[in-house]
C-alpha cells in the first residue's frame, strides 16, 4: 500500500530532521574507536588454543575439557572483535556551539539513566 503525499512529506520531513540532528551522534558512536592489532592477535591465539582443547575434549570423552575449551573460543572472539578506545577521542578538545557552556561530565557514580539524560539534553541543545 502506497504512501499518501501527506505521509511521503511527512516521512521525508522525519529524515531530514534525524539527518541534519544526528549525524553528530551516528558518527560519535563510531569515533575514537580502533580495532587493535594486539586485542586481534590475542584473540585468534585464545581460538586456536581453544579449538584445539575442544578437539581433545571431544576425543577423549571428557565433556567438562570441551565445554571450558568452548568457552576459551568464545573469549577469544569477542576480545578479536571488540573495538578498543584510542587516546584521540579523550583529548579531543569539547567541539559545543554554546561557548563552553558545557555542563561537567558526570561522575562515575552516577546511574546509567543519569548519563543517558545528560547526554540527550545535551545532544538536543538549546531549542529556543
């Protein structure tokens, strides 16, 4: 079923405000964000040594071998694949159109939804 023209503009209208106000926040997830060579080279090590454990579990019949061999593959996967953070995206100097006006980062004891707040209200910026 066909959009109608009110919905088309509408819907066009949508992906250009998400365009035009969140490419900061699609690019930042992304930014300061490295695959590491070492994390790679650590991970494919645990796979193999893994892979190997899992083949004499299963060859031998003790299933617990197995079963910690699997585990130790896993681990080495997600640490292959896991993007570390550099050092740029820490000492990057605050890029804000409000002057500095910034609020302070939260603390570290602050709750998850907490940070997630302050990010929103400063991604939304002065609306006025």
């Amino acid at each position: 079923m066909p959009l109608s023209e009110q919905e088309q503009r509408l819907l066009d209208e949508m992906e250009r405000h998400l365009m035009s106000k969140d490419t900061d926040v699609v690019s930042a997830d992304r930014e300061g964000r490295a695959l590491s060579y070492r994390n790679i080279v650590y991970g494919v090590v645990l796979v193999l040594v893994g892979l190997g454990g899992l083949i004499f579990g299963v060859s031998s019949g003790i299933i617990a071998v197995g079963v910690v061999a699997f585990v130790v593959m896993l681990g080495g996967v997600i640490l292959a694949v896991t993007p570390t953070r550099t050092g740029t995206a820490t000492a990057r100097p605050a890029a804000g159109g409000n002057g500095g006006s910034r609020k302070p980062t939260p603390e570290s004891s602050s709750s998850f939804m907490d940070r997630m707040n302050d990010r929103w209200d400063r991604r939304q910026g002065p609306e006025s």
